[in-house]
C-alpha cells in the first residue's frame, strides 16, 4: 500500500474542529512573516497565503472590514481588492510562470466558501497537466513546495515589483 505523509493537514482538521475567532482578522492584527502568512498590506486590504492551497502560489486577497458579503465593502475596498489581485498576478507570473489562473471568490457556505462570514478572493495560478489522477481518485493534492518556500518566494517577490524602487525602475 503506498501512503502519502501530509501532516499539515492534522492542523486543518484540529482547527476547523475548535470555536475560534475569524482567522483573516487574526492574521491581520499579527506582524507580518510565515506565522501568520502575510504577503502584503493595503489600506483596506491584505494578501495572504492560503494555508491549505490547491497548488503551490495560490493566494487570497482579504478585506480587513469583517464582512460576508461583496456589496457589504464600500467602493474604495472593493477597487483596492481587483488591485491588490492584479499585483498578486503579477507577482506569482514571475515567481513561478503559470499558464493561467483562476481567481474568484464563493460567496456563501452553499457556494463553498471555507470561511463565509469573511469575504475573499482567491488567486490560484495553474499549469498543464497540474490536475493528476491524485485529485481524481484518491482527493489528493501534490504540492511541490514547503508552505515557507512558498511565502518565502512570494514575499521578495512582491518586495521586488512593489517596492518605491522598483516602482520607479517600471516607470510608477
């Protein structure tokens, strides 16, 4: 019998077992680094890494208002969310050159929404061939990367497109 060690997942299972406040306003009232997952801050809105992703990249663009619905945000928040996404595009295209994304959100526990009462918006990048029979038949997914790696990677390099110096090296 082959067997697949994923011990982050006992973590899910403990936690989504547990009465716990919202994890989004969690990670953000916490210092940024790989404890709390934080890639980058907005004014009214945060990137974090998805602590259990699809696949190795896959980010979610939070807003910090605590709110379950996307008319809930005012105009200012919303507009800052499609920004912050596009920059999350763009910084997962260099780090790891996908094909392609899917970005969305599901709105409401019936539309799959892991955490329904606080909005978001995933940002998953995507390859040929990244959906294998692991998926399929066993409801396995294959990361090729440590959660850290990832964060690691995504932080410098959203440090490097976003910084006052690189913006000034892309003409911002």
């Amino acid at each position: 019998m082959e067997r697949l060690w994923s011990p982050w997942r006992s973590q899910y299972i403990e936690q989504s077992n547990r009465n716990q406040g919202c994890v989004f306003c969690e990670a953000a009232q916490q210092s940024d680094g790989e404890q709390n997952l934080v890639v980058a801050r907005g004014q009214l809105a945060f990137v974090i890494l998805n602590r259990f992703p699809y696949t190795s990249g896959h980010l979610m663009v939070v807003p910090y208002q605590h709110v379950a619905t996307l008319e809930a945000l005012d105009a200012a928040t919303r507009s800052e969310i499609f920004e912050l996404i596009t920059a999350s595009v763009q910084v997962i295209r260099e780090v790891y050159r996908p094909e392609g994304f899917n970005i969305g959100a599901n709105i409401g526990a019936v539309a799959g929404a892991g955490i329904a009462e606080h909005v978001h918006f995933h940002v998953v990048p995507r390859w040929v061939g990244d959906t294998n029979f692991m998926s399929t038949l066993a409801g396995t997914r294959v990361l090729p990367e440590a959660l850290e790696d990832t964060y690691r990677r995504l932080r410098e390099g959203w440090e490097r497109l976003f910084t006052p110096t690189a913006s000034r090296k892309q003409g911002g």
